[in-house]
C-alpha cells in the first residue's frame, strides 16, 4: 500500500526491527534458544570490536551464547529503531554486579538480523582535570 | 498535516533527531562551537557512565568539549534515530590511535540535545575458552 507523503514500507521495517531486537534480548534472557535462532540470518556475523573477536553463522552464534558461562541476566535499557538498522543498550547483570552494553544491529530484508556488533565497556578512572565540571555518583 | 496510516510527525521526529545528531558529531569535529551550542538544550545533561561522571548545563559541557585535550577527530559509523531518541557509533581518532565511541541521545520537543550518554570501551584480552568458535582480526 501507497500512502502519499509518507514511507509506509520504511515505518514497517522500523517496526520490525525494533520487534526484532526486543526479541533477541528476551529470548536470551530467557535461554529460548529456538526463538532466539529464528531471528538470525543464516550467515549472521557477530564482532566483538573490542576483542577483534568474529563469529560467523547462526550455529556457532547460537552455540557462544549457550555456552556461555554464568547466570547472566539480560534488560533492554533503550532500543532505538532506523529502517534495518538498530542499537540497543542493555543491562547485563550476573549475581548483583551490574554491566551495560552497546549492541549494533543490521537486519536482512526479511527482518532477520545478519549482523551485530557487541560493545561491554569497563569502569575507568577519570582524569582529575576537569574535576572543576564534573558531579561523580 | 495528518496523512491517514501513517505517523508524519513521528516521521518528522525522528528525521530531526538523525540531523541533530549528525550536526552534533560534525559541529564537534569542525571546533563550531556557536553551532555546536545551538544543539543543545539549556539544562543538557552529560553522563559518562564508566567514571560515573555528569555535567549538567550548556555552558559546563560547552567547556567540557572545548577544553578536551588532543588533537581528536570525530567520525559517523552509524546513526540510529527513533522519534526523540538517537544513538550513535564514533570512530574516534587522535594520531593514528582509533577509538569506537557508542554515544545515547534524547531529545526535548524542539528538538535539542537534552542528554547524551557517552561510552568508551577499551580494548581487552578475550578468554581461550571460545577459541573454536571465533576468528581473530
């Protein structure tokens, strides 16, 4: 369907993919691996850039994030949705320690996702030259 | 205007958020801090959650970026918008040393920067345990 002045086709897609990520985190969190797999592309690549770590493929993605380890636990803090493109940042928790994540999506034309990139940034400390700017909490 | 079907405000919402952001990024990188300064909302706030730092106001982040030491340049590798909020991954440079940035937007009515959530993640050393499923770049 047509509408005039306005992209249905690329509402849809947004839709889409934000459905898709939400259901990647919560399919995760709740080890519903065959929910989880259906939303891959079968050529899905994962990177880790600060690893320079890549997977390739539904099955060996599925099998890292079975295998692994620790009671994890997975919350969408924000997903934020662009035609096939999505970002999602994510509270990761094992036991009471906390951790966020940066996770970028691409989605295939089917909706499915073919690409993500994962992003677990540590706690550092602050330079003390801008003290004179900054509350700490 | 109202187009039946279709949600042209929130079209219009998130086109704003993608060229603000975008604007943020560039008006950085060029040192326009006049047209840096005009995208932000008067009670922006800054948080960098990995020092668990804040700014609060214009002017304190105003000074915050124009006092940040190096020779940095900024670069898009992606910007993701969604009605009033936006994320963007930054290829950050300093010398040939690169750095990826995942930055989080929200954005007030009129469309102004009104917080900006800023990650840094650094890289580490993966564990040998995932060896068999993963390629190294």
């Amino acid at each position: 369907m047509s509408v005039p002045g306005c992209n249905v086709r690329r509402m849809d897609e947004t839709s889409e993919s934000r459905r898709a990520v939400h259901a990647y985190i919560d399919s995760a969190e709740r080890r519903d691996w065959e929910r989880f797999g259906a939303l891959l592309a079968e050529d899905v690549v994962y990177e880790m850039p600060q690893t320079r770590e890549r997977i390739r493929g539904k099955s060996a993605f599925l099998r890292f994030n079975m295998d692994y380890p620790g009671d994890w636990h997975l919350q969408a803090r924000r997903v934020v949705a662009d035609g096939r493109h999505a970002a999602a940042w994510i509270d990761a928790r094992v036991g009471d320690e906390h951790q966020d994540a940066c996770v970028w999506f691409e989605l295939s034309g089917e909706g499915l996702i073919s690409r993500v990139v994962d992003y677990w940034p540590d706690p550092y400390d602050p330079p003390s030259d801008r003290e004179h700017l900054v509350e700490r909490w």
